[in-house]
C-alpha cells in the first residue's frame, strides 16, 4: 500500500520541544497491550470502502479550516504561515471518542466526520495501525485512556476499546499529579522516540480523564540527498521576505505532479511510504493551495504522475506545531456540547477538550515526524476542577437564592 504524507512548503520554521528522560513504567492495572496483528494485505470490506473515501474528506477538511482560518487559530502569526496537523491522529483520537461517549454524542461525531458506520470506521482505524506497526518504515500508532479513580471503566467497555481499536488503559492517582503528569508525559516520549517529550506541564491542573492517540514516524529516503551538496540558499517567505536556508539538492527519477496551477514531487523513503511536496505555480499565495487541496484534486494529482529525472532543491527544516482541535472542529461547524460518560461508570454532563502537538524534522537522511492528539474533559456538573482566577476585574453580584433579587451589584477594577 502507498501510504502519504502531505505538507505544504510555507516557511521556513525551526524550533525545539522539551524532551522527557523519565522512562519509568506507569501504573497500570489493566494489562497493556503488547501485540497489534499483523495483515497479510491491506484490503477493505465492502463497508470500509464506503466509509474510507468520507474519511479522506474529513482529513482535508481539517487541512482546509486551518489554512482558511489560520488568524483565528494562531492569534499572533503571520497569514500564511507555517502549520503542521497530522489528520490520522485526529481521525484515530476523535474515533476513540464515539467508542466512549453517549449515543447521543457518538451519533453526532459519526456525522461530523460524514459516516453512521461507526464498526466500519473502527475496523478502518484499525487496519490503519496494524499496517503501520508492520511497516518497512518506523510507523507508529499508539491509543492510550488515561482515568482517575472516580471512573469505573466497565469491562465491555474495556475490552472493546482493545480489541477494535489497540487500546491501552492507563489508571491515574491524581493525589500525585506530578507522577500522573510524568506518567502521561512519559508514555507519549517513549511513543513518539522524543521527538514530542511532552503533553502536560507540570504544575498543571489535571483533566480526569483522558483520550490520547500518538503517532512517530521515521523514514529514509530512497534517493537520499548529500550533506556536501547541501548549500546556502534564499527562501521567499509568504510576505516577500527573503531568509537564507540550507537547501538540500540532487538529481534522480521520481513522480512529478501537475494539476493546473499546481505542481510539486513525491520522495518515496526506502519501505512503503513516501511524501509529497507541493508548491503553486508562479506568484500565487500558498492559501491557494493548502486551503483548496481536496480529495478529488489530491487524486488526479496522483492518477496523472509521472517519472521524470528531476534535480529536487528542497530545505531542510523542523516545524513544530501546537493548536486547538477544538477550536478547528467548531469552525468546521462541529461542537461536541454536554456529553456523558456511561461507559466509564460515572453520572454527569462533561465538556470535550481537544489539542493536537506536532513535530515534522526534514533533512537529507530523510524525515521524522510524530503527532500526538489528546481529549480531556471539562466539567459541566461533574468531577474535574477547572481553576479560574480572579487576577483581573470583575464584576459581583448579591442575590436572594430563594426570590432572584439582586441585593446588590456592582464592578472591582482596582484594589
């Protein structure tokens, strides 16, 4: 199977994360799990091949909301800018979601992504990590439930989870929250080799529960580039501005694509998976692309590649990358609302919380990427502690519980 991974060359960006060295095994009284089967072949059911195409349209609906949104979601970055989103994870995190939550909600997810075929969407998912945990390349993807003494997970639940969708059940003690955030911090370094060393900072308020999917690859390009043919090059950025980059460059026969206004390349790395590179043509902004790039567009780039000798000049650079999901899936129209729990053994009305962090390293050797997705809950009558602080003014009011009437009101702005 040819598996992609899609970027677009916006900027040139360079960052570090922290890196976590605890390795200690967290807690856990449900057994891990060990093994993900391996499939003979990659092929799809009847059902999941209905479901896989709306999921590909989900995955560049995410890609289009970021590019079309990006001044709603990065607050201080420049138009155009740099992002990084692994859609998989997303997809993955979101179905571990309608595994958990009430029928309600998962009817409202399912529907969010554009499927009802909720057992499709898992075997699906399922199919997605059991190839890539036998990849010729490094490729993980790992699901992990982490949950505090308040839930109850019931056994159905349980062993569901691990069996659809590879999950491993993680309890947490959060009288020790620094070992519970260690804990959580941990797993996601191991899963993702350190290229994302943490998820939660320490000190921080903890959710009781959460959802987390991760993901680490790591892949050498067949045809690799030379370090002594790297050189010093200009980079146009988005603005006009021009900044100086390490340019990597060589020349060997790999697929072309061209669509119109587009055109770009597609680097295979030495197992079964390969990145492509696009790029509009002439003077057009980057939102032309990475805000229009649809599935039937990524097909016929794809149906109409061709082999072509080219001379590849290609940057090398690290981008990471933090953002709301939330944020995108309620620009996409979608809020998961008030949702309760049943299958973790526990009453009340909860919030969702989503977060994506990601990381994407290229370089002459080949790329390294690694995603990790987390859902949290906030409460709306339940058990998790949201603080709120009273650091800035506010305003106050007095009333009778029993009648409504104000007593009094009034407005603090200084003290």
């Amino acid at each position: 199977m040819k598996k992609q991974i899609y970027i677009a060359l916006m900027a040139v960006a360079a960052g570090m994360v922290s890196c976590s060295t605890d390795n200690d095994e967290p807690r856990a009284s449900i057994p891990a799990i060990d093994n993900i089967p391996q499939l003979a072949s990659y092929s799809l059911s009847r059902s999941e091949i209905e479901v896989e195409p709306k999921v590909v349209d989900f995955n560049f609906r995410l890609i289009n909301t970021i590019s079309d949104k990006y001044r709603d979601i990065y607050d201080n970055a420049p138009e155009g800018g740099n992002f990084a989103i692994s859609p998989l994870s997303a997809t993955v995190n979101i179905a571990l979601l309608a595994n958990s939550l009430d029928d309600a909600a998962t009817a409202d997810i399912c529907n969010f992504i554009g499927t009802d075929d909720l057992p499709s969407l898992n075997t699906l998912c399922a199919k997605y990590m059991s190839m890539a945990a036998h990849t010729d390349d490094t490729f993980v993807l790992s699901n992990s439930v982490w949950y505090s003494d308040v839930f109850t997970p019931s056994p159905d639940y349980v062993q569901g989870m691990k069996e659809s969708l590879f999950v491993d059940f993680r309890p947490m003690d959060l009288a020790n929250s620094a070992q519970a955030t260690n804990d959580i911090n941990s797993w996601i370094a191991r899963q993702t080799n350190n290229l994302i060393g943490r998820l939660l900072t320490p000190g921080d308020a903890l959710s009781e529960l959460y959802w987390i999917n991760a993901m680490y690859f790591e892949g050498k390009w067949k045809n690799e580039f030379k370090v002594d043919d790297t050189a010093p090059a200009t980079f146009t950025c988005e603005d006009g501005s021009k900044t100086q980059v390490d340019m990597m460059q060589s020349t060997f026969v790999t697929d072309y694509l061209s669509d119109g206004n587009i055109h770009g390349v597609t680097l295979p790395f030495k197992g079964n998976t390969s990145m492509t590179f696009l790029m509009p043509r002439e003077e057009a902004p980057i939102a032309d692309l990475s805000g229009k790039l649809d599935a039937g567009t990524w097909s016929r780039l794809n149906e109409k590649s061709r082999g072509l000798k080219l001379q590849v000049q290609l940057p090398r650079f690290r981008i990471d990358d933090a953002l709301s999901l939330s944020q995108v899936y309620n620009l996409m129209g979608f809020d998961f609302g008030a949702v309760s729990l049943p299958k973790m053994g526990i009453e009340g009305s909860f919030g969702i919380v989503c977060d994506q962090k990601n990381c994407i390293e290229i370089d002459e050797n080949g790329a390294k990427a690694a995603s990790v997705t987390s859902s949290g809950l906030i409460t709306s009558d339940g058990v998790t502690p949201t603080r709120i602080t009273f650091d800035r003014p506010f305003v106050y009011l007095l009333t009778d519980n029993t009648t409504g009437a104000i007593l009094m009101a009034g407005r603090v702005s200084y003290l």
